[in-house]
C-alpha cells in the first residue's frame, strides 16, 4: 500500500508543469484568438487543486482577431517607449513590452485615451505591468500595483462632458491605479476546440480605480470629485470616477506562447461572461496593419449583431463604405467625412448569415482597401 501510494504521489507531482521564460511572446509570433462572447456550460472556476479536467470543447466563436507580436522599431511611437524590445500594433493603438528573464512587462501604449474620449495619448505605465512571470508553478502567489496618468488640455474634449460642475478648467488628468493579486491554484488538462493541453490555472483579480484631477489657479492639482460631493454625481464626467473589479482565469501551457484560454468572470462569481481561446480553426487570410498607412479594418470579425469600421491615417476627404455580398452585388453603403481616424458601427440586422467584402473608396474612386465580413446570426 505504501508503494502504491508513494508511486500515485510520483506519478501526480510529474504531471505538474512549470512556465519558463521560453513561453513568453517573441517577435514574429501571430496569435490567433477566438471569443465566446455569451459561453454555455463553462466551469472555469472550479475548486482549487491538481490534476483536472477543465472541457471547454463547447466554445462557440462568436468574434475572432489576430495579434502579431513585431519588433518595437516597427512601431511609429517606437521612440516614445526607448529600450521595449516588442510592439503589437492595431487601427487603434501601439501597445509595447518589455522581456526580462523572469517577466514579459506591458510597458505602454499609444493611442486613443481609455474611457472613449476620443483623443490620443502616449501612456507609460509606472511601474510596467506584468503580464506573465517566469518560471511559474502552482501554488505561486504575486501581487503588483501599477499607476498610470494622462494630462491633457480640456479643448480636446467635448464641452458636454463638463456639464454639471462649477466651472470648465484649463487642463485635467485621468489617474488609473491598478492592483493585481495572481495565485497560480490549480493544475491540469485543459480542452477547447481543437486541442488539449497541460495547464497551470492562474486566478487574476485586478483592482482598477479610476480618478479625474482638475487644475486649478494657484492650487494646481485638485481631484475633481472635491467638487462633486465625494463622487461623480451624476455628471458626465464624473461617470468616469470609480473602482472596479474583474476576475479572470488563465489558462497556461509549458510550451504555447499563446495562453490557452482566459475566462472572465461576471460580477458575482458566479459564472463565466466570456472566454477568449487559441483559436485552432482561424483562417489565417487577414491583412497585417501597416503603421502609418491609411487603412480600414471591421471588428468584431466575425460579427454578429453589429460591426465597427476603424479607419485611420486617411486624408480629409469624402469616402463611401460599400458592402458586397458574396456575387459582387452593393448591399449596402454609406458617404462620410473622414479626417485621420474615424470609427463607424453598423448594425447587422437587415443582413444575412454569410461572407461579404467592405469596400472604403475616395472621393477619386481610388480603393483604400477591400476585405472580406463575415456574418454570423444566432
């Protein structure tokens, strides 16, 4: 008996895997990502502990993206985030790493502001947030704070978002403060569409808290909510003061760079909201952004009920959006005034299931580009 039991425990330690440093993303690496937006039947959350089973083969994918991790001098920003050694690179943002021995860092971005005010910023994170560690094992617990803070000129910003406070200052910050708690619980097999792996489980929870200072004469910085009662109350803008929690489980294999599978967790617990995966299936037929060139990209892709149009560095002009099903055939399309960026959101639900090609065209009929839509319904 005691050989049986001291070679189950061999046995059980060995299944056991470790993360290193070689899991982390390189440059060159293409990550393709699938989403179940609305997941059914998933326990992510199980009690912690080794050697289970998580089968989340029932994943629908509702959007899909792809991420390519390139060489941070390809970035236009580069020279703003001097020594990162990655950039990945959207319609939308910059975002660059830092890669040390132990940490894969998330050092900044440079794009549009959080919270949709429609402005661009540069962000450096201080400390940069840690997005993986090495090696990792289970039962391993960390913890980081991190705080990030964006001045800018309030004649950036719409006058509507300072209704409601005493008067409109020259110039305000966003402070976001972010707290991590990662607690490496459990280990086993985890199955999505596709493929199954070893895994360590990693328990995230993030405190993010959100505060807007004002400048004011001869007191400099003030934070806003010392006019606003305590709280946002009620304006536009105090909307953006708060704190919020998100708790979400990853999903790590010894030798994948790309995590297998990330839950997020709704308010209470008590189920999973939304999955993102290894897509195994992606059709690998986009079209890699280039930075600075005018482009067009949809998102999500595949849509369902709606679908966004990122357009950036376009020259000011009038374009039209057109969609063609899949006999050439314009269904659908639309004029607008585009200066550098601009998104547009159309709602899918005089569509049909199926695969269509968008179309954004000049006032001089020349293309910007052509990409394929994919249309999915319930």
């Amino acid at each position: 008996m005691l050989l049986a039991f001291f070679s189950a425990l061999c046995i059980s330690s060995s299944a056991q895997i470790t993360i290193t440093a070689a899991t982390f993303p390189v440059a060159g690496d293409t990550f393709k990502i699938a989403y179940d937006m609305n997941p059914a039947n998933i326990q992510a959350a199980t009690p912690p502990g080794g050697n289970q089973l998580w089968d989340f083969t029932g994943l629908q994918t509702t959007q899909s993206d792809v991420l390519i991790y390139r060489p941070a001098s390809a970035g236009v920003h580069s020279m703003s985030f001097p020594g990162t050694e990655l950039t990945t690179i959207t319609p939308n943002a910059e975002t660059y790493y830092n890669i040390t021995n132990t940490q894969f860092q998330i050092t900044g971005y440079a794009g549009l502001a959080p919270a949709n005010l429609g402005i661009q910023v540069l962000a450096n994170y201080s400390p940069a947030i840690i997005a993986r560690r090495a090696p990792l094992n289970f039962f391993d617990v960390n913890t980081q704070n991190s705080a990030l803070t964006l001045p800018f000129s309030t004649e950036q910003l719409p006058d509507t978002l300072f209704s409601g406070i005493p008067f409109v200052p020259d110039s305000f910050r966003i402070r976001l403060n972010t707290n991590r708690l990662d607690v490496v619980d459990a280990w086993g097999t985890c199955q999505i569409p596709g493929g199954s792996y070893p895994v360590l489980r990693l328990k995230r929870t993030s405190t993010t808290s959100t505060g807007l200072d004002i400048k004011v004469p001869f007191l400099g910085w003030v934070d806003l909510s010392t006019f606003l009662g305590g709280g946002g109350g009620g304006t536009p803008i105090g909307n953006f003061i708060g704190t919020d929690t998100t708790v979400t489980y990853h999903f790590l294999n010894g030798i994948e760079h790309q995590e297998i599978a990330v839950a997020t967790m709704n308010n209470d617990l008590s189920q999973v909201q939304s999955v993102e995966f290894k897509d195994n299936a992606i059709v690998a037929d986009f079209e890699a952004y280039a930075p600075g060139a005018a482009n067009i990209q949809a998102f999500p892709n595949p849509a369902v009920e709606r679908v966004r149009f990122d357009c950036t560095n376009l020259p000011s002009e009038e374009y039209t959006l057109k969609i063609f099903n899949i006999i050439g055939k314009v269904v659908w399309k639309q004029n607008y005034m585009i200066s550098g960026n601009r998104s547009m959101t159309l709602e899918l639900e005089d569509f049909r299931k199926g695969t269509y090609l968008y179309s954004l065209v000049d006032s001089k009929g020349n293309i910007v580009g052509t990409k394929r839509l994919v249309v999915l319904k319930p």
